[in-house]
C-alpha cells in the first residue's frame, strides 16, 4: 500500500534538472491510461520541461505524492539536498501544536 508521507513539494522537471547530478529513473514513471484501437491500455507518460514532480520529505522525488511509489529520483546526497534547500528553496516546515483551550461557556459532561 502507498505511503503518503507528511509533506511533499511540486516542482516543475525544469528546475529539477538544473541539478547537475540529476538522473531520471523513466522505469518508475506513473503510467496513465489511454485509447488504442478501441482499447483502453495504460502508457508510460512521457515527462517534459512542464510537467511536475514531487519532492519528498526525505529529498527523494517521486511521480506523485505518495512517497514511496514512482520514484524518479533517489541519489540523496548532500550536494542535493544542498539545492533543494537553496536553489529550489525547498524546506520541511516545523508545525507547532495546537493547544486546545476548554471554553469557560462549555460543561465539561464528564463532571456533571
């Protein structure tokens, strides 16, 4: 079963490809379903300049949002995660939790 992971990030294949040790795995990519003759087969995409991809949490990237299935990309190094973080600008945000306060004007039934 996919897994979808707590933050991932879309990125044009353009800015992606700016990396120069950037390596697309094409076996991985998503497939999508098509006509042919009559019948609907699903297709290999092909991945151009415009399309989009998802960088994962852990900097792996991936041809959805699940983060681990269609991975196209997976050579997580330092000199990439040193583009993510400052030519893609890419970064995980920190959410703090929410404290919950009881309202004065609501009777806790418990006590009641």
């Amino acid at each position: 079963m996919a897994t979808m992971g707590k933050y991932c990030k879309a990125y044009s294949v353009k800015n992606l490809r700016q990396f120069n040790q950037w390596a697309e795995n094409f076996e991985n990519i998503r497939k999508e379903k098509q006509e042919m003759d009559g019948k609907k087969v699903e297709v290999k995409r092909i991945i151009t300049d415009d399309d989009f991809l998802y960088v994962q949490e852990n900097y792996v990237v991936t041809d959805g949002i699940f983060k681990d299935e269609n991975i196209i990309f997976d050579n997580v190094t330092p000199e990439w995660i040193d583009f993510c973080k400052n030519t893609l600008l890419f970064e995980v945000p920190v959410y703090e939790p929410v404290k919950v306060e009881k309202s004065s004007g609501i009777r806790d039934n418990a006590n009641s």
